[in-house]
C-alpha cells in the first residue's frame, strides 16, 4: 500500500478513516498495515483506498471493494 493513501472503511451507519504513514516517531518505521473497529457491526459494506498520487486529469486512483469480508485481511496492491 501506498504513503500516504487514504482508507475509508463503510459497515452499516459506520464509517471509518485511516491513512497509511510511514513513520511514527524520530528515526522509526511504521507498520504499513491498517486496523480498523467496527462497533458492533458484524459486516463491512465498502472499502475505499484512495491513492496520494495525482492522474493526469488532476484525480486520485481509488481502489473500492464491494462486501469485503469482516474480521479478516485485506491485501491491495
């Protein structure tokens, strides 16, 4: 995954934000793997990546899975 890109995580009225760093402090390396709680919600919607990096045409890549499965991972590439 991608610097700097956004994750924004859709299950049910739920919406959650994360943001992928490289680092968490003076001379360290954060992990590039992103945790996301979903309440009480037993199912995820959508998940949406939006890429740091600008198209030609002044747009973002996204990356949007349909009806992931909950409680599991993800690899997007």
């Amino acid at each position: 995954m991608a610097l700097g890109a956004v994750i924004k995580v859709e299950a049910g009225g739920l919406t959650v934000w994360g943001q992928v760093s490289g680092s968490s402090g003076y001379a360290s390396q954060g992990s590039l793997v992103q945790h996301f709680g979903l309440d009480t919600e037993t199912a995820v919607d959508q998940v949406t990546v939006i890429c740091p990096y600008v198209k030609l045409d002044g747009s973002h890549h996204q990356t949007v899975l349909l009806d992931p499965v909950a409680n599991g991972r993800l690899l997007v590439v």
